[in-house]
C-alpha cells in the first residue's frame, strides 16, 4: 500500500509507525522491532518519513535515505502540541505524522557519520572539563582542611600545590592522606591526558576542513568553536542570518501584545554548548576592543558607553553569528572590518 505520509516513534528496541494516506486517513498503525526495521522499509514504496530529533535518529534517517524515502527530523517541543491523549508510543507516533503535516513546520538537517563523530569528541571534551574541575574542587578542599590554601584560582595553581604538599617533607600527615593525595595527583594528571588528547584531535580537525578554517578568521572565534559549529549545524537549512542566531537563542525574547513590543534578554534556545563557545569568544574581542579604530571595534565602544559589558558581548556574539551563517552559505572569506580614520581638531 502506498502511504503519503508516516510518522516513527524510535526508541531502543520497539518501534511504533502511524501512516496516513493521500487523503490524510490513517491507513498504518504497526509496532516494529529493531530487526524488522529495514526489511520491512525496504518492500515499502518511496514515502515521507518523520521523526523526532532525538537519540539515534539521525542513524536511521540515514539509514531509511538511502532505501530512497524521504526523511524529516523535528526537534522534540515541535511535536508535543500535537500529541493527544495520553503518553504512550501510539499517541507519540500519530503526533509526530500530525506535526509534519505543518506547512511551517521546522526541521533538524540530517548530521552525517563524520560531523557526528566530532560531535562526541566535542562531548567528551566538555565533560572531562567537567570532571577535572570538580576534582580540582575536591583537591582544594581536601588541601584546606589541614591548612594547605592555593594561591590563586584555577587547574596550574592547584596541582603546583598538590605536588608541593606531597612532596614536603617538613609534614608529617595521618594515615591514609599521603595516599589519598597521591590518588587524586594521578586522577589529575589522567585527566589533563585526555583532555590534551581530544584538544590534538580538534586541532586536527580545525587544520583538515576548510570551512574550519576559514571561520577562524572572525576575530573571537577560535578552532574549537569553529570546529563545533561546522560539526552541529547545517547553515543552509536556516532562511537567513537572522534565523540562525535565534536557533543559538541569542535574539531577544518577545513578550509584545496589542501593538506594543517588549523585548527581554536572550531566549538561550537552542545548542547551549555553541552558545556559550560564542559570547566566551565575544567577551575576549570586547575586552580587547579599547583603543583599537576599525568599524567594528567603534561600535562595540559606542556600546560601552551605554550599555554592560555582558549585554555588549552578546550583542557581539549575535553579530559573529550572523556573519558565520553568510560565510558558510556563501563561501566566502571574512571581510575584516575597515579602518575608520578619525578627525583631530586643531588647537
């Protein structure tokens, strides 16, 4: 039977379709395994396929693509309107079909194996980041119950003082604290390991693909945020530049009614992880922009002069990413900002 339209609730080991045919009647309501998935999308006639955007969808996007259907992926909050009744995998299936009869319905671009793979290394990076910092919390704290402070904050200050308060022999600490500090040493160090190993794979990364490399150019986005950007989104499937920047959530929230609009601070939908890449990058240019007379760097101090420094670097970051969408749509290099020569009176 040929069906217009059907909708897969995906999860681990079950699989639940609903399909509508061309006159919008369910005709298909069927629960598959995971065995079954490809035999049985294989003697099916070319048809549109949706699915949420969730885990392993993109496998199977890619998978049914190449048996000749034509898939869709929706991001999770577009579908929950149009689920009715109860949460069950029948229900979510059928709302999935609904959503994606939306003539304005968005869609998540299909990630291929690659850009997945530096997605995880992306991830595993972050949280061993992650990690090392609690540790690093743990070691200052464990250093500070027997009177051992670090001078400063941050990863260097706290492992120099590690090292030093195991290697003191003037102290002499309880059993089993020697140890216990030793532990924590190695703990650090095989951390730092893993983190150097993922940062050569992104280096690699950033040195291999020319579109990595061209986005480098932007003042304030270095190889990790360019490496993660060309690996978490397809620029193309966005209208315009504008639409790019409201999917990393640094446009402004609307609560605006009869006329009258009211704008707040940025919405932080979308990926908080480029997000965060982006407005850290931001805040380095703004920093450094004093004294500096080209076109962008006179706006930021325009802003300066009105406006919090925070506020200034996500404006900055909204203006870096309007810019990284029309150079990956359109190939281009970046254009640095021009010189603006100033007017001097005379005495």
């Amino acid at each position: 039977m040929n069906y217009k339209r059907i909708g897969i609730d995906i999860a681990k080991n079950v699989f639940q379709l609903h399909g509508v045919d061309s006159h919008d009647k369910p005709t298909l309501k069927k629960k598959l395994k995971r065995s079954e998935m490809i035999p049985y999308f294989t003697q099916l006639k070319p048809c549109r396929i949706a699915m949420e955007a969730c885990g392993s969808a993109h496998y199977w996007s890619r998978k049914l693509t190449e048996l000749g259907h034509s898939v869709y992926l929706i991001a999770p909050q577009h579908v929950k309107p149009y689920i009715q009744g109860g949460k069950n995998d029948a229900n979510d299936a059928q709302g999935i079909c609904e959503a994606d009869s939306r003539p304005h319905m968005r869609y998540v671009a299909t990630k291929s194996e690659s850009q997945q793979a530096m997605q995880l290394v992306h991830r595993a990076r972050r949280v061993a980041i992650k990690a090392r910092t609690a540790l690093v919390n743990e070691i200052r704290g464990t250093l500070g119950e027997f009177g051992i402070i670090c001078a400063t904050l941050g990863v260097a200050c706290t492992r120099r003082t590690l090292s030093e308060a195991i290697h003191d022999d003037t102290r002499h600490y309880p059993q089993p604290l020697p140890q216990l500090l030793e532990l924590l040493e190695q703990r650090l160090n095989s951390l730092d390991g893993e983190i150097n190993v993922l940062d050569d794979l992104l280096a690699s990364h950033a040195m291999s693909d020319e579109r990595v490399k061209r986005l480098q150019q932007i003042e304030g986005v270095g190889p990790i945020t360019a490496s993660a950007i060309v690996c978490a989104v397809d620029a193309n499937q966005f209208n315009n530049s504008r639409d790019f920047a409201a999917w990393l959530g640094l446009t402004p929230r609307q609560n605006s009614s009869g006329g009258k609009e009211r704008l707040s601070g940025i919405t932080k939908r979308g990926d908080s992880y480029l997000r965060t890449l982006l407005i850290h990058g931001a805040r380095n240019v703004v920093r450094y922009c004093v004294n500096k007379v080209d076109a962008r760097s006179l706006w930021l101090q325009s802003l300066l002069l009105r406006r919090h420094a925070n506020v200034v670097a996500v404006a900055s970051a909204n203006k870096v990413a309007r810019v990284i969408w029309a150079m990956l749509t359109s190939g281009a290099d970046y254009r640095v900002p021009q010189l603006v020569a100033l007017e001097t009176s005379e005495t």
